[in-house]
C-alpha cells in the first residue's frame, strides 16, 4: 500500500497521519517534502505512524534525517502510535532511544506543551 499522508494543526503542532509503507523512493520522498516544508512555519512536528504497516531502510533513513531536520530548525519530531511491527524495527535498530515516543497522538502534542 502506497503511503498516503494527512496533515493538519493540531493546538499548535504540525501533526502528519502517516498510512501505507515508508519506503525508498516516492514515499520517502513525499514524506520528508511534507514535513520539511511544514518546519519551514512551524518547528513543532508530530509523525503519527499508527496506520504504518512497513518502513524499510530508506524510510528509517528518512524518519532520522528528519529528526535532524527539525533539530537544526530549533524543533523537535514525535513519533506516536506505533504500530508493532514499526515498534520493534525502532527497538531493534536502537532508533527508540534516538525518537520521543509516545503512545498517543494527544500524549505528544501535550509534551510540547510541557516543554514550553
């Protein structure tokens, strides 16, 4: 399934509901267009990721490049809602130390208000 995005602002933070596959090539690619364009307005990004059934190497790629990104315009990337096979690839690769992750969508826009 071919990754599809929605974006919307949620109290203030940029959230993407991400549903298909993160993979080397288009999606990729339209997904690292999406966000960076919305950290050129806002540096505060939320990826939900509960609709996401597969990222491959590109994609973890591109979820890190993002993640540094956001870090290099003063933000900051959440991942929320993962699923268990995207859960256990982040384990696996160490990547949940590197990510805030939380369980739910209303879990990280609520980290950023605590941050504030």
């Amino acid at each position: 399934m071919k990754l599809k995005l929605a974006t919307r602002t949620k109290d203030g933070i940029f959230v993407v509901d991400c549903s298909g596959r993160i993979v080397f090539g288009e999606e990729s690619s339209l997904l690292r267009d999406t966000v960076k364009k919305a950290l050129s307005n806002n540096n505060r990004v939320v990826l939900n990721l509960g609709e996401v059934n597969y990222i491959d190497s590109g994609g973890l790629g591109t979820l890190v490049a993002l993640r540094t990104s956001a870090q290099n315009a003063g933000g900051t990337i959440k991942l929320t809602s993962l699923t268990k096979h995207v859960s256990d690839l982040l384990q696996i690769t160490k990547l949940l130390t590197v990510f805030d992750v939380y369980n739910s969508e209303a879990e990280a826009v609520e980290s950023f208000r605590k941050a504030a």
